[in-house]
C-alpha cells in the first residue's frame, strides 16, 4: 500500500514546476500565507492556526538534528494540545498533504488519520473523519477533491481525482476519478458535466 500510495500521489508532495523542467517545493512562508488568504485573511481564524500548528510539526519531523528533532516535536505537542481542543482540528504532521488545501468551515471537527495521503487542493466542511484505527491502512485523497459536511472515508482506499463527496456519506470502497459519492453506505455516481 505504501509504495501505490507514493506512485499515485507524487503530486501530493507540494511540488510545483518553475518552468527551468526541475521541480522545486514552495517556500514555507508563500505557504503560511497562501493558507492564511485562502481561509480569510484572519490569524484568529481556527483552520489557519491549525494549519500552521500542522506544518510547525511537519517542519519539526524533518530537522536532521536529533535534539532539534525532539526539542520541536515537544513544542508541536503543547502548541497542538491547546489548538486541537479549541478548534476541533486534528492533523497529525505524518498526514503528507498537497498545496492549497481549504478547511471551508471550522465549526465542527475534522479529524485525519495519520497515513493519509491527501493530493492539491482538497476541500473540506465540518466534522469530517478520513481514516479509522480500528483497520489498517489510510485514505489516499487524488487532487481536486471536496468532501462535503459529517462524511467519513474510512479505509484503505483510493479517492480519484476531481471527486465530490456529497453531505452526510460514508465512504469504505474507492471512488474513481470524476465521480460523484452519495449517501450511507455511499452510491458512486459519475458526474454529468464539468465540475465548476
């Protein structure tokens, strides 16, 4: 599962071209403040503190340095005890997530298994759950995907590419690209024109 997990989403390490044919990862602060306009251009606003509280952890697991290593990865666990609790969010840092990735409405939970691999610009509403600890494996989650509010996607499974996932579905079996879920157990669909 780990290597179709690294083959189907290579797009989902935060890799952008700039035209010279070699691949370079946007910088951390394009990144913080890509995040920061996508979700209102407000510090206050409970998806973008969690997800600079997630990226801080991100950063910290990938120091070379092992004091660095832990000295970041206690800071991650204080930040993130008082930042999951109030905002509901849980995005543990070994979820590998894309770019542009929108939490639309933080008003409820979102909770991420940790091997989750989510593609570009996932989209999600409240009191969403992808992945479950009561089975093996995690979601891995194609590019230009939104997931609509109390859905789940346990499993290990695949999410194509451009799929909606419609309010209130439970998602345990893979859903092609261009394809539409609906309803509990949830009824694939394909889509009937271009998604807007």
């Amino acid at each position: 599962m780990r290597s179709q997990q690294t083959s189907t989403m290579s797009s989902a390490r935060s890799i952008s071209s700039d035209g010279s044919g070699e691949s370079v990862a946007p910088g951390a602060w394009a990144t913080i403040v890509a995040d920061y306009r996508r979700h209102g251009s407000s510090v206050l606003n409970g998806a973008f503190v969690s997800l600079c509280v997630f990226r801080f952890g991100r950063w910290g697991r990938n120091r070379r340095n092992p004091l660095a290593r832990i000295l970041a990865s206690k800071a991650y666990g204080f930040a993130n005890l008082f930042v999951a609790n109030l905002t509901k969010i849980w995005i543990p840092p070994s979820v590998t997530i894309g770019r542009d990735i929108h939490i639309v409405n933080n008003e409820g939970s979102l909770s991420i298994h940790p091997d989750t691999v989510i593609g570009d610009r996932l989209g999600v509403m409240h009191n969403i759950t992808i992945g479950t600890n009561m089975r093996g494996g995690a979601p891995v989650i194609g590019d230009d995907v939104f997931i609509g509010v109390n859905s789940t996607i346990l499993g290990a499974i695949r999410i194509g590419n451009r799929v909606r996932i419609a309010a209130n579905t439970a998602v345990t079996t893979d859903v092609p690209d261009d394809h539409i879920a609906v309803g509990s157990p949830a009824r694939i669909f394909r889509r009937l024109g271009p998604f807007q």
